[in-house]
C-alpha cells in the first residue's frame, strides 16, 4: 500500500534566511535553498512522496554544484577542465559535475574558446610568452586542439609573436651587460627557447640583435 509523508518543519536557517531545514515525519531531510521551497512549493503540513523528496534532494544537491561553479567562475574565467578537477576536489558526484558543466556551457558561462583567448591576452600583456608555450599551457587547462589552433593563429600570428619577442629579448639583453657579444647572444637565444618562442620567431629577432 503506498503511503506518503508530511513535510512537519520548514523552518528558516538563522544564519541564512535563504536557506531552509527541512524536516519530513519529525526527521531532518535536508537544509535547502528559498529556491527549491519555491520550485517544488514545498510547505508545513503538505504531503510528500518518497520520488518528490528524492528529486528534491537531488535539485538542491545539484545547484550546490553550480553555486560553486559560478563562485569559481566569477573568481576568474575556467576552461571546463579546470573548472571539472576542482569541482572533482570538492568530491561533488561525476554526474552532477558533468550535469552542471554542459548547463554552464549551454547558458554561456563557460566557454572554451573565450577562456583560450583571455588567456593569450593575458600572456602578452603581462608575462609574455611564446605561441609554442601557450600551446602547451592551454593543452594543459584541457582545451581542445581545434580550439588551441584558432585561438593561436587569431590572436597571436607569427607578426605579434615576433613583437613580443623583440620587447623580450631588449629586457633580458639589459642583464646581460659585460658579456662578450658571442656569449650574450646565446644566452638570449637560451632565453627566448625557453619562453616557447618559435625558432622561426627566434631567427627573425636574434639577426636583428645589435
């Protein structure tokens, strides 16, 4: 025989007046959000089936997951990569995560393509670095290749890329007073490789060094 419950507390959090304690047949459930009490037009004495608790359980679990998600986004853009490992840290289930990341991405709070670009803007800006560097980093952040290419190829072409490189390599070149010019010139040459800079980028500036 099928019998359903009675919501016998709804009580408001004192800590946080958006936030509710809800009790089922005089036990705790589930401390929920002004948002689920509307959503579901939960209220004292009304009657609950066990499948209505489950899915209001797992709507309120669910929109802990996105809270938090857009807490870290509104921190800083996230590729959906880092934004899935840290929410993996917080031992939020994979379902959910995967649930709240391709809602984020449908609503337009995550994007790839938009993160890949903040991100070479930034680079340049502030630590400049060469496209092969970039390349690798946001393979890392887990974008996608395609993704990677156009990003490079829109905002970083080979023109830019030896801009920066010439801004670079007269900033290092200053340290380097007092060595000879053979061992000056590779020493910057060492420099530029390691900042992911591409040897066709690194030709064009080193034969310019005075």
């Amino acid at each position: 025989m099928y019998l359903s419950m009675k919501i016998t507390s709804l009580t408001q959090q004192k800590n946080n007046p958006h936030r509710y304690n809800l009790e089922v047949d005089g036990e705790f459930k589930k401390g929920i959000s002004d948002t689920m009490v509307l959503e579901f037009g939960l209220r004292e004495g009304k009657e609950i089936s066990k499948e209505e608790l489950r899915k209001v359980i797992t709507s309120e679990d669910q929109n802990k997951v996105k809270d938090k998600a857009l807490e870290l986004l509104g921190r800083r853009l996230h590729s959906r990569r880092e934004l899935e490992i840290k929410l993996e840290k917080k031992d939020y289930p994979e379902e959910q995560i995967e649930r709240t990341l391709d809602k984020l991405e449908k609503e337009g709070y995550l994007d790839n393509l938009e993160f890949a670009k903040e991100l070479v803007k930034l680079r340049q800006e502030r630590s400049p670095k060469g496209s092969i560097y970039l390349k690798k980093e946001l393979y890392q952040k887990g974008i996608p290749e395609e993704v990677i290419e156009k990003v490079i190829a829109e905002e970083y072409p080979l023109a830019r890329e030896i801009e920066i490189a010439e801004i670079v390599l007269k900033k290092k070149a200053k340290s380097l007073r007092g060595l000879d010019f053979k061992e000056k010139r590779e020493k910057l040459k060492q420099f530029l490789i390691q900042r992911g800079f591409q040897f066709e980028v690194i030709g064009e500036v080193m034969n310019n060094l005075e």
